[in-house]
C-alpha cells in the first residue's frame, strides 16, 4: 500500500531539524572543555550570565537563557550545594530568590575563560559567515518572543 507521502513532511524540508542537530552539535564540542570543570553546558550558560552580572533574580536567569523555573532550579540548587553560588530571599519581595556567585563561583571564570575560543575553533564557518548565522538566530529568537 503506498502511502501519501506530502513535500512539506519531509525531514529534508523541516527548518527545525537542521536547527536542533546543530544545536546538539555545537553543544556536544562544549563537553570536552565543561567536563574536566565537572560543569554541563546549561550550568556553563547560566553562569555566562552570572560572570556577566551577578546578583540576579531566577527568573532574571530563566529570561536571559529562556528556560523555565523547573529547569532552573534544580540546576541552581546542585551549583549552590557545590559552593558555586548562594541563593537568598529578596529583602524587598520573600518570593523572589536572588543569585549570587561565591567567591569559587567567581574564581570559575578564570578556569572557564579559553572555552569560547577553543569552541570557536571547532566551528568550521568562516568568522563572516558565523557571524551572519548568529546574527540570524537572534533575529529568528526575536521574532519567537513576537508570537508568544
């Protein structure tokens, strides 16, 4: 029996495919560089955004690396329990967390500086082109935030 098979639900033909294949794929180069630090690349990211500004709220966190609170705080309560970061109440509103980086929290960042670059490397693009990809990313992340 042949079945109706349409253009459009092809895997070829999904720009969703090719996008979470890259992603995972960028990602896996990070594994090298993160495990030896006992990090995974969403504690990597979040604390690109700490490094970036400390003393921020959870929910600043799960805005700036678009993840939920239920991904977030478990993630946040293992990197506290490291020594990583410390949570604290707000003194203005009890039901929002602040997140401050420890001092070893901070001395992380000298240990995790040469990633990006090394990273960089193994991304086969000219810097124009990747330049151009990420700009495109961002203006396709953009436009999701119109949707919503």
């Amino acid at each position: 029996m042949e079945y109706d098979y349409h253009e459009t639900m092809k895997l070829d033909n999904q720009l969703c495919f090719p996008l979470y294949a890259a992603a995972r794929s960028i990602t896996n180069l990070y594994t090298p560089y993160l495990k030896p630090l006992g990090l995974t690349y969403t504690q990597y990211i979040t604390f690109l955004v700490l490094w970036e500004k400390d003393g921020i709220t959870v929910s600043e966190i799960g805005s700036r690396l678009m993840l939920d609170n239920g991904t977030i705080s478990p993630m946040l309560k293992k990197l506290e329990q490291a020594g990583y970061i410390e949570r604290a109440r707000s003194k203005d509103d009890d039901r929002v967390v602040i997140i401050s980086l420890t001092e070893k929290g901070r001395n992380l960042q000298e240990k995790a500086k040469e990633i990006p670059e090394k990273v960089g490397c193994c991304i086969n693009l000219p810097i124009e082109k990747a330049k151009e990809l990420h700009d495109l990313l961002n203006e396709l992340l953009e436009n999701q935030k119109d949707i919503k």
